[in-house]
C-alpha cells in the first residue's frame, strides 16, 4: 500500500515542487496563498535551496525571471491582486521564452474584492494579462492530489516549450486537506538548458548567452528580424494547442446536458451529476484541467450531437464564453454562475443541490 | 625609469567590449560608453570576467549590455535588481552587476532597488546618472536638477510641482547592508580615474561578500541638455556636481 498524508492543497504545491527538483521560491504573503510562501520558507533552506520573500509581487515575478535565466526549475505564487502585478513580467518571460512555474490561487475580485474563494481570474490567467498577446498553457486542478500531480506536469511542460506554466487554483483547492500520495512523476527527457547564463567562462562553447525579451528593439540569433521571432512563438503556440489540451469527462456518453466546470466547482458539479444520475437523467460533466488551450473540439462534437450545455462557475461568468466559443452556436449554453451561492457572502459556494436544481429547470 | 618612454594605452577598445554596431547607437559625446568601458576594463583587471552576470535594465544604457563580452539578461524596467537577487542566490560564485539609469534604478525601479537595499544582496549596482530620460527624448526623471528644462518640465524644474533631487548614493549608504556606496563623473581624467577606482572597489566589495555594492556615475547627455559634448563637461562642473557631490559615502570592509 502506497502511503498517504493528509495535507492541504496548498502545502502540495511545495511538495510536488520539489519531488519536480524545484529548490527555488520567490513570493510575497497573500491570502489565501500563504500556506505556500510559508511551507517553501520551512522546507527549502533545509534542502540547500532558496527562499526569497520579495519585496512586491513584481519582485516575486521578476526575481522569477531572473531565477529561470539560471536554468534552474523555479516556481512563485500569489493570489488575484497579486496576480494583477505580476503581468508586465509574466509577458516579459514568455518573450524571453524562459520555463518557470506561476501558482495563482484565485480569490474574490474585483480589486481587494474577498480574501476568500472564487473563480474570478479565469480571464485573466487564459487571456494573458500583459502585452503582446503571449500564450501560456493554465492548468487547473479539481483536488489537492491533482495540485501536487499538475504542479510536476507544469515543470514538464515549461521545461518542454521553455514558457511560462500557471496553475489555476482556487481559495477552496488552496485550503482544503485531503490524503496525498507523494512521488516523483516521470514525463520523459527533456533538452539540455544551453541557454542558460552562468558566466562566459563556464558556457561550453565559451560563448556570451544573451537574454533578451525585446526582441522589436535588438534582434538576434536566431531570429533576424522581429515578426521572425514572432512567428517561431506563433508556431509554439499553435503546437501547444494541438498537443497540450487535457480535460477528464464522466458520464458524458448519453448526457443530454452536459455541464461544464473547473476547480472547485467541478467537484459540486460531479456531486450534481451523481443526483442526477439517480433520477434517471441524462447529464455528465465535462472538466477542463487545461483552460489553455481549451477543450474546444470535444465541446464542438458534442454540440453537433445536439447536448446542451451548462457551465457552472464561482464568477460572474467567464468560463461560460469558451464555452460559447466551442459550440460554435450550435447549442445552448447556459450558466449557473456566483448568484448561485448557498449564501450571498464572500464565504458561500456554489454547492451541489443549487446545480442539480438549475439542471431539473433545463431538462 | 631612465630616459626610457612609458607607453601607456590611451586609446582602443577593451576585449570585452566587443566590435559590434550597438555602439553607433550613442549620441555623440554620450557619456554611457564610457562607463561600460571603465566596467569591462575593472572586471578584466580584477579577473572576473568570466564568471560575470550582467543584468541591464531599460535606458541608453541597456545598449552597451548588448556589445559587452558578458552573459546578459535584460530585464524589465527597473527590475534589474530583482533578477539580480535569484541569479546570485543562486550562483553565490558568480559575480551578478546590474547596470541601469537613473530613472530606471529610482523612479520606476525604485522598488526592487530598495528591497535589494534592504535585504543587503551581495551584488553590485552600476547607475549610470545623466539627470533626465535619455532614450524617451529628455523627460524629467527624480534626478533632474532644480530649474532643469526637460519636456515635461519646458519651464524648468520646480520644488512645487516635481520637488527636489533624488540623492541616490547617499541614500543606498544609508541602508546597513551596503558594503559600498560612491558617486563619480567622468568630465576631466582626475574624475575617470577615481571612478574607475570607485568601480573596482565596488566589484571588490563583492568579491569579498562584504554586501551590497553601489556607484553611481555622472554621466553626459549632450542632446537632451541641448548642450554640445564639451559644454555638457563644463555643465557636470558647474551645476551637476554642485547638486551631487562625489565621493565614498560608505566604505567598509565587514557589515556588524
Ligand atoms: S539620449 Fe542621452 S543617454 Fe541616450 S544615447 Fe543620447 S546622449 Fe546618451
């Protein structure tokens, strides 16, 4: 028998991170995120690795950026404002094409909004929040083990497409203890970080290692000019999208609705479809664990086979519009959004009953 | 030394700081060059050039980042400090410098410049001082002098609308982390060398993980002062230096 700890989601992300051989955190306090700042203070100086409290979330971002132009893995966290502060170097990292790994461990918004849970940054960790239209691929767990198996999949990934990788949490996933198995995941090999500075004198090939995320204002090897260097990211993306697109599905073979949810909200959701189930009707639940790139194309043949669609949201409705995107106006898509709270305070939830009831009224 | 003539190299290019066409990039009588000259000569002297990380922050300056023989990471503006701080936490046997303006190291940077201050990290900040935003075309930054005409100040600095001089030198020696605090101008050969000095004596500092290292350097900027190269040296003498004194203002060799 695999042995199991009992551990909140958010104290997973240190563990994971270094069973992934990350010794390296930058971040600033938050709530409720500050169970992760707090375990990698505890653990890494144990470890021979470094923990630094910054000074802003800006600081957290770019000592990141600093961190990853190292090669090492590197890993930060915050949460919604935070998020906000973080954007001109999250950009500036993917145009430097360097791997890191960003935990966002979403709260109420907008602004100081609550320091509880919510699913209000979906937007604003698909879409990218700083310049230039960059892609990073978003994972989103639905449990504290899948924190700890999605944050291993990250460093992969980052390592991988040398990109930016967020994970999507939530107040809930964050707090929330639950048995853990710990293990170190295998993705296959990975190229060598010859990029990397470490000082002239200990590259290989004794050459200077430039990193550079204005490409417009210097260009230089190996892209010659600027839309050359963005047409090599256009690529990347693009193989991102056609590779990268995880999602798990249950009950969905004969549903006639099928609901759509994320992070916490998809653990309310399957309880909803289990009732459902119970009373003979058809629903299923579509779980999207990347939110970019999205599932689109399994929401797509779905629609053709005329189901219709719910999603279900901790927000005022974001998550709803990938939806719409996938269906391509070929179904219905509704939503059950924060309205739906059990009570209408920064601590209510979206709970199962609510999304069983908006189910009945679609049926 | 007998009657014998001591050759003394007066003029050329530093191996580390190579022939590329970034440097065509420098206003004429730009003073920038010159501080990544005297940088590449100290490091090359004091053999660390090898295992030197230079990060550059956004300015004029960041060119010479571009055409200087080191590993370089250009970071976002004002964050130089920042990804100084992760490159030496995590390679304490590299030498990390950072190389940024003024409005870049105390206006929008002014942040990850404290932090670096006040945590003490063993790096070593080059500022390069020429009192206005260079690349952008002259706008006031926190260094611009009282009654300086920059465009956004057409009327000249004032104390009611911008305030006073940021003294960024003596500020950084204020912090017990600092190792190292000086602030140089390069507007006659006495000046070059005693800031080649104070630069030498900064990467010494780190060197010997002392603490955080700083210098600051005067620095010309003919078209935005709308001066020519050689009244701007006279300028440094008459108005720059008067507001900004030259010295050490920090110098030991143990922080207790
Ligand atoms: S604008 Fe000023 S700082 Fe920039 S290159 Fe010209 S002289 Fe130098």
């Amino acid at each position: 028998m695999t042995e199991k700890i009992l551990v909140q989601g958010n104290e997973a992300v240190g563990l994971a991170a270094v069973s992934a051989g990350c010794l390296y955190f930058f971040g600033y306090p938050i709530t409720p995120q500050n169970e992760i700042p707090e375990w990698f203070a505890r653990e890494l100086p144990k470890r021979g690795g470094v923990f630094v409290q910054t000074e802003s979330e800006t600081g957290s971002i770019n000592m990141l950026y600093g961190a990853a132009s190292t090669g090492v893995r590197c890993i930060t966290s915050t949460s919604s404002p935070g998020w906000g502060l973080m954007q001109e170097g999250i950009s500036s990292i993917a145009g430097a094409e360097l791997p890191c790994v960003i935990v966002l461990v979403q709260r109420g918004g907008p602004g100081g909004g609550s320091i509880r849970h919510s699913q209000m940054d979906y937007m604003a960790a698909t879409r990218g929040g700083g310049g230039g239209g960059y892609k990073n691929i978003v994972l989103a767990p639905a449990s504290v083990q899948e924190v700890h198996d999605l944050i291993q999949l990250a460093f992969y990934l980052a390592d991988k497409y040398l990109n930016p990788v967020v994970m999507l949490s939530d107040g809930i996933i964050g707090q929330i203890a639950e048995n853990l198995e710990i293990k170190t995941i295998d993705f296959g090999p990975l190229p060598e970080k010859d990029w990397a500075v470490r000082g002239v004198g200990r590259q290989k090939d004794g050459k200077r290692r430039m990193i550079l995320h204005g490409r417009g204002v210097i260009a230089g090897p190996p892209y010659f000019t600027y839309v050359n260097f963005l047409d090599h990211l256009k690529e990347k993306y693009q193989k991102m999208a056609d590779t990268e697109v995880r999602y798990e599905t249950y009950q969905t073979d004969d549903a006639e609705i099928i609901l759509v949810a994320y992070g916490y909200v998809a653990r309310v959701a399957k309880e909803a479809v289990k009732m459902a189930r119970e009373q003979d009707l058809k629903v299923g639940l579509l779980r999207p664990i990347t939110l970019w790139p999205f599932p689109y194309q399994q929401i797509k043949e779905k629609a053709e086979l005329g189901c219709k669609f719910l999603a279900a949201e901790d927000s005022m409705g974001l998550l709803v519009d990938d939806v719409r995107i996938g269906v391509e106006g070929k179904a219905e898509v509704h939503l059950l959004d924060i309205s739906a709270r059990h009570m209408p305070t920064d601590g209510g939830m979206i709970l199962p009953g609510r999304v069983f009831q908006e189910i009945r009224r679609l049926l | 030394m007998n009657n014998s003539i001591v050759k003394e190299r007066a003029w050329g290019r530093p191996e580390l700081c190579l022939d590329l066409p970034v440097w065509g990039l420098y206003c004429p009588g730009c003073q920038h060059p010159v501080g990544a000259r005297l940088i590449a000569e100290v490091l090359d002297e004091l053999g660390i050039a090898d295992r030197a990380i230079l990060i550059i922050g956004v300015g004029c300056h960041a060119f010479s980042g571009f055409a200087l023989n080191f590993d370089v990471v250009s970071s976002c503006h004002g964050r130089a400090p920042d990804l100084a701080t992760a490159v030496k936490r995590i390679h304490p046997d590299t030498i990390v410098f950072s190389l940024q303006g003024d409005g870049d190291c105390i206006a929008i940077g002014a942040g990850p410049f404290i932090g670096a201050l006040t945590r003490g990290e063993m790096i070593t900040i080059i500022m390069l001082n020429n009192t206005n935003y260079g690349t952008t075309g002259g706008q006031l930054a926190p260094t611009t002098l009282m009654e300086q005409r920059t465009t956004t100040t057409p009327e000249g600095r004032t104390a009611d609308r911008e305030g006073y001089p940021a003294h960024v030198a003596e500020l950084a020696a204020g912090f017990k982390g600092t190792a190292y605090s000086a602030r140089g101008a390069l507007n006659n050969l006495a000046n070059y060398k005693r800031t080649k000095k104070y630069i030498k004596t900064a990467f010494q500092k780190q060197i010997n993980n002392v603490g955080l290292s700083y210098v600051e350097v005067i620095s010309a900027c003919p078209p935005n002062w709308h001066l020519s190269p050689l009244e701007s040296l006279e300028w440094i003498e008459e108005k720059v230096i008067p507001e900004f004194p030259l010295g050490e203002f920090k110098n030991v060799d143990r922080i207790e």
